[in-house]
C-alpha cells in the first residue's frame, strides 16, 4: 500500500535532501544509478523539484553537507526504485526499385523531413507538407501543397498512411483525474498528425496524437511510431504530463528522476502510438538534462545523456574531485523496454565519458555496447576514449579503457563483434575492436591518415567507407580542416586495416550534409552508385595582386556520385549541380543538397528549394527540376 500523500511528500523530500548529500560522497560508475525516482503525483512532482532548484542547490546544500550525516545512495535507491540501407518495390505506376532513408537499426526506420515510396516523393518545408509525383520524371509535377498547423519537423511513411510532426502551441481543455472541473492546458506541444495518403491529391486527418514539448526525435518499428519530446518544467506549478489523443487527454502515470541534483532540467516525455488501427498511445516522462542521445532496437529504447553535476563552489569542487577516483565525466543511460507500443521502464546505468551521437551505442545479443569520449582535465591525460559493454540491467559486464590519449572520437560503427571506431587529434586512428567476448573486448588494429571521419558506413563485411574532412598543419603548428574528404577501407585483416583509397573534395570551407547527419548518405551496392551531397569550395589566387596570399572563392553546390570497386576504390560516374551561382544562393544555402534518393535509373536530389531528378545513365542529361516552397530562414527547420 502508498503511503498517504503528505507522508509520502515528506518521505520524498527526507529521501532527496539523503540522495543529494550522499551523492557528493559517490562518485564514478559504482553510483548505483538503477535506484532511479519514480514520481506518480503532482505533489510529488512539486516536491521534487523544490528541492533540487537553484535556491536549494547552491544557498541550502552546503549547510547540508556538513550537518547531515550522508544517507548512502544504495539505500535509497533500493527504496525509492520501482541499418543501413532500405529498399522495397511500389505500386504498378511507380518504380520497381527506390531507396529509402539511411537508417542505423535494420527495420528501426528513422524519421526524416523527406520520404518516398517510389512514385511520390513527400517533403515538409516549415509550415507545409508537399506532395510531388515524381516518377516517371518527365511527367513530375506538385501534387498538393498541404497547409500543417505549426512548424513541420519530420515525417514517417507506412503505405497509405503519412505520419507529419509539427511544433505547435496549442490550448486544450481537460478534467484532472479525481476532479470535476475542467482546466485548460496551454503550452508548446508535438503534434504527430496521421493523414490517410490513399488519395494523394487530397490527404485526410484521420487521427493526431499531441505530446507535452518540442519534437526531439522519432522511430518507426513495426506498425508503432515512439518519438520524444521536450520542454523546461514548470518550477511554479508543476505536474504530471499529459498527451492527447485527439481532444482526449491521457494522463501519464509516472515521472523518472534522476536521483542525484543537476544544473537544469528538462522534461522529456516518450510517447508512443499504432499508425493504423484504433490502439491506445503509450507515454513515460523522465527528467533529463539538455541533452540526449536516442537508440532504438526492435525490443528497446535507450536514452542517454551526459550528468551535469550542480556547481558546488571552489571548495567542494576541489574535494569532491579529490575524493573521487573516478574522471567525474559521466553519462546516464537509460533503458525502457518496447512491444507492440508499449513502454515499460526496465534499467539505468552510467558510463564514464560522453557519447558523439546515435552511432556510440549499439544492442547486440541483449547487451548494449557504448563507446566515449572522456575530457578528464584533472589528470595529465587531458581526453581519451573508452569502451564499455553493459548487461540488460545496465551493469558494466567488460570494459577498455585509455584509447587514443589525446584524442576524442569522431565517428563510430559497430558491425557485429567488431567496433570501427575514428578518434582524432592530428591524424585518423581507424580502430579495430574485438567485442565477441562481451566480457573482455580488445584491440585488434589500427591504422593512422592523415584527416578524420565524421561518419562511418559499412559496404560489405570487409569494407567500410568513412566521409570526412582533410586536414593541413597551419604556420602555428596546428591542424585546420579543409575539404570534404571520402575514403574506402579494407578491414579484410582486422589486425591490419588498410586504405584502399580516398578522395578530397574542395578546400577550406567546404562541407557536406553527410558529416552531420547520415540520411544524407545514399549507397546502392546494386546499382554501383554512392551519392555524397556536397558544398565545394575553391580557392582562385588574384591574378596582379601585390599581397601574397589574396583569393577569392568559387562555390559549387551539387551532388557527387562515385562507384566503388572494393579493390580498386572509388569512380567517378559524374556530378549533379544544384545551386543557381547567385550571391543570395550561397547566402543562405538554399540549394545545398540535404538528401538524395533513386527510383529505378533516376536520381533525385533534394535541397530547400528544388528537387531535381537526373538520369543515373546520364547524370548529365537533367530529366525534372522542381521548386518547392521554402521559409525565408530555413535553416531553423532543417
């Protein structure tokens, strides 16, 4: 039986005021993370946060630390504790071959501002949903530009059914559970909208689910869609989230604190729903900080982020980081089991370090193995990087530890039970790691060039290809970037991975869509064709000048397509360009390709302003060009 609601509010605040003086004499990965806060009532809610904002943090907790004898954090928690490449066939009037978006997890699909289901391609542009039909190019045309309430974020695509995300501010009226009157709700949402496509020309609503804050990030497993959202709590009046499901509001049961203070925090809300039939939305809530890290397999959803510990003045900063045996660069992960929509909260754990992105974590045979960076400033080696394999439960199972001093990572790719793993500081390490024994992994090979890669993508089980940029010593002795670089690795011998080839394109300045966001890789092993979206810039010396050194600059927006002989490297097949060459083109990058797909033997590429289809046969003969609608300041939406 719950203790009754005053009890259990001063239980609560006994048992944070405990966690938070415990927690400064805990520190590493030994902190028992798994004794993660369930909250179920806006008074505890309420309690909560009184306790852990900034008045208490920083006036309050000294006095604490030094009167109070430090409840262990053990204790309380066991009190307070309850990829790659996607293709498939369409319908007889469109193609019998097309791509679809690079995803991490295969048959986890990732959401994306643009989808296609090999006829029509679907597009979102700030306010607007756009239709086009594509295939065949010669006859492509808009089909319909949608009006969306909201800023549009991002899209799924399952048959006949479009999935449309959109910020919004919204007012909705609900009654509070043991309450007769009803109260509005006014706040920033996501709405997911699910229109019926099965009439292109005039998509209809047929249900839309809204979650508390702003869109995060969304998958698609299944007939179920999980996405995140986020928003600051309300420190004055705060309590329990709610989504709706329609004008329905759906009440969440329980929010998952961190069991430990930290500087700020953010409310983040996991909502999950079916895209067709009538089955009811799931949603869990848990505090976070700003930032976080999403990983979906078919059966979890792991959510991490770094720890941001409350700053303690220069007193207990320094004797907390001298009691600590452990770099005090921490991250949490958190676990939330999946099934048929829905969500169930299962383990947490910490790791030493932070994470790049979506590539540092991988589930293999139900461990998870997470690679990161640790910026350790109090010891003599400044970063390094670490690999850890953790259990169901989130306990660390196998570690290696120290790689790379000096460097940080740049780009991850676990493959099975190898790690390809990029770490930079003046040359590229290329990494080999061992994790078929999940309880001791080791170091297999490396290889050093000079440059780095900000993505990793497997081409066969003996090949990978990394995407990245070229570097070049400056006059002080420190490395520069310089253009978009594209290599091809033979990791055949894992003790000794080779370069087969690598090409560079552009100089300083230029960039590509792919070093931030891997959608915009398109790899077709088939049909031969990688297609990279690049920015070229060159460099042109002023003829006459007396200043040595003066330049102007060319920039070339466009799409680079190569094919890939494993033994040989990369090929040429030609270039595609996208931008107009005016002055306002390149102010705001209207036409820097952002994606590119295929339909049978034509290749669309896609930027804010066109999409442009061109012959694969001929990438010089140009068979569609098509503008869409764009906002006067995109790059907010993209």
């Amino acid at each position: 039986m719950k203790p009754q609601a005053p009890v259990r509010s001063l239980l609560l605040s006994v048992i944070i005021i405990a966690v938070c003086t415990g927690f400064f004499q805990v520190s590493g990965t030994d902190t028992p993370e798994s004794g993660i806060l369930e909250i179920t009532t806006d008074e505890d809610l309420k309690e909560y946060l009184k306790n852990v904002t900034p008045e208490y943090r920083y006036d309050y907790i000294n006095e604490i630390y030094y009167d109070m004898a430090p409840l262990p954090v053990s204790t309380v928690a066991q009190e307070m504790a309850s990829p790659s490449f996607t293709k498939a066939g369409s319908s007889d009037k469109g193609a019998s071959d097309f791509s679809t978006t690079n995803i991490q997890v295969a048959g986890v699909d990732e959401a994306d501002f643009v989808k296609n289901d090999g006829k029509y391609i679907y597009i979102k542009s700030g306010e607007t949903l756009t239709i086009v039909d594509a295939f065949p190019p010669e006859q492509g045309k808009i089909v319909i530009e949608l009006p969306v309430k909201g800023s549009v974020s991002e899209l799924f695509l399952a048959g006949d059914r479009l999935v449309v995300f959109s910020d919004i501010y919204d007012e909705h009226w609900y009654t509070p559970e043991g309450s007769a009157v009803p109260v509005p709700d006014y706040s920033r949402k996501t709405k997911a909208v699910i229109y019926d496509i099965s009439d292109r020309k005039s998509p209809k609503e047929v249900r839309a689910i809204s979650a508390p804050g702003s869109y995060e990030n969304a998958r698609m497993t299944g007939n179920y869609v999980y996405f995140i959202t986020k928003e600051r709590p309300d420190y004055s009046n705060p309590r329990m989230p709610i989504i709706y499901d329609g004008t329905r509001p759906v009440e969440i049961s329980s929010i998952w604190c961190p069991p430990y203070p930290m500087n700020e925090y953010q409310m983040h809300t996991l909502t999950s729903f079916p895209v067709t039939g009538s089955g009811q939305p799931d949603a869990e809530s848990f505090l976070l900080g700003y930032s976080s890290t999403l990983y979906v397999s078919h059966q979890n959803v792991y959510v991490a982020y770094e720890k941001q510990r409350p700053w303690l003045g220069w007193l207990l900063q320094e004797r907390r980081s001298a009691e600590s045996k452990e770099p005090e660069q921490e991250s949490v992960i958190h676990r939330f089991a999946i099934k048929d929509g829905d969500i169930t909260y299962k383990a947490t754990g910490t790791v030493p370090g932070y994470l790049l992105n979506q590539f540092s974590l991988d589930e293999n045979r139900g461990n998870l193995r997470v690679a990161t960076t640790v910026s350790d400033w109090s010891s003599d080696i400044k970063q390094y990087s670490n690999v850890y394999v953790f259990d169901p439960d989130l306990k660390i199972i196998g570690r290696l530890e120290h790689l790379a001093p000096e460097e940080k990572i740049y780009s991850a790719r676990f493959m099975g039970d190898l790690l390809y793993l990029v770490t930079f500081k003046q040359t590229d390490p290329l990494f080999v790691i061992d994790l078929s024994n999940p309880y001791q992994p080791g170091l297999l090979g490396e290889l050093k060039i000079p440059g780095y890669s900000d993505y990793l993508h497997p081409y066969d089980d003996t090949h990978l290809i990394g995407i990245g940029k070229d570097t070049m010593e400056n006059e002080w002795g420190g490395i520069i970037p310089t253009g978009v670089k594209i290599a091809l690795f033979d990791v055949s011998n894992v003790n000794n991975p080779r370069l087969v080839e690598s090409i560079v394109i552009g100089e300083k300045g230029s960039d590509s869509a792919v070093l931030s966001d891997h959608r915009a890789f398109l790899l077709d092993k088939e049909k031969n064709i990688m297609a990279i979206p690049v920015r070229e810039v060159i460099h042109i010396p002023v003829q006459g000048s007396r200043y040595e050194g003066s330049h102007t600059k060319e920039t070339w927006q466009g799409t680079y397509v190569f094919g890939i002989d494993p033994e040989a490297g990369f090929t040429e097949k030609g270039r595609i360009k996208q931008g107009t060459g005016t002055s306002g083109d390149e102010w705001w990058y209207g036409s820097t390709v952002l994606r590119s797909l295929f339909m049978d033997d034509v290749l669309y590429t896609i930027s804010r302003d066109r999409i442009v289809g061109s012959d694969l046969r001929d990438l010089t003969r140009r068979l569609m060009d098509i503008g869409i609608s764009h906002d006067d300041h995109p790059s907010y939406y993209f």
